[in-house]
C-alpha cells in the first residue's frame, strides 16, 4: 500500500482529500501546517507521495518542497494544490500543480500517473 502525505491548512480538503483517498486504497497521514508536515516526513513511515498546498501560514508549500527536494528522500514526487495561481509557486520544485477547486478524481488520476 502506498503512503501520500496531505499537507493542508484547510480542515476540509484534508478530511476530503484522507477520506477519498483512504477509501480507494491509500494510507494517508494529514498535517496542518507545513511545519507539522515537515516533522511528518522526516520522523514517521516512509511516503511515497507528498501534496501540499502552497499558500499557508508559516512555512508555505514552497518551503515544504525545498525541504523534501534537498532531503535524502528528494525524488519523491510532489503534488502541489493551490488556490492562489500558479505565479506564487516554484514549479521547479514540483511535479503537478493542480488548481483549487478540482475534481478528486481528476487528482488521483494524477497520482496513479505519478506512483
């Protein structure tokens, strides 16, 4: 089973977001802020996808990125989600942008493509 780390600040894209997911056969570990996913991905299982959102209080997605790509895991692929546009985010760091609102099962679509 493949583990997807959900970095979101809003309470209901990580329930939605761990819900959907979990049910179509994906563990799932949700954090709230970029921090607390930072501490996640560095001290828990090992995850084989990370999506983030961009615009968060703190450490943004962007931060969160930087992080994972100089860390020992870097060629773990990266989702971002954003509802802010694509200008504020260093695509060079990520491998999809999806626009907020989306469809779900346009996402996992997404992440079958990139596991």
């Amino acid at each position: 089973m493949e583990n997807i780390l959900i970095i979101d600040d809003e309470a209901n894209i990580r329930t939605i977001l761990d819900r959907y997911l979990t049910r179509i056969g994906y563990e799932v570990r949700a954090a709230q802020t970029g921090l607390e996913g930072i501490e996640l991905f560095n001290h828990n299982k090992r995850f084989d996808l990370v999506i983030t959102d961009i615009s968060m209080p703190g450490m943004d997605g962007n931060a969160v990125a930087s992080h994972i790509r100089t860390s020992t895991k870097a060629n773990i692929p990266i989702v971002a989600i954003t509802g802010s546009g694509e200008e504020c985010i260093k695509k060079e760091l990520f491998d999809s942008v999806v626009i907020k609102p989306f469809k779900i099962s346009t996402l996992a679509g997404l992440i079958r493509s990139l596991l």
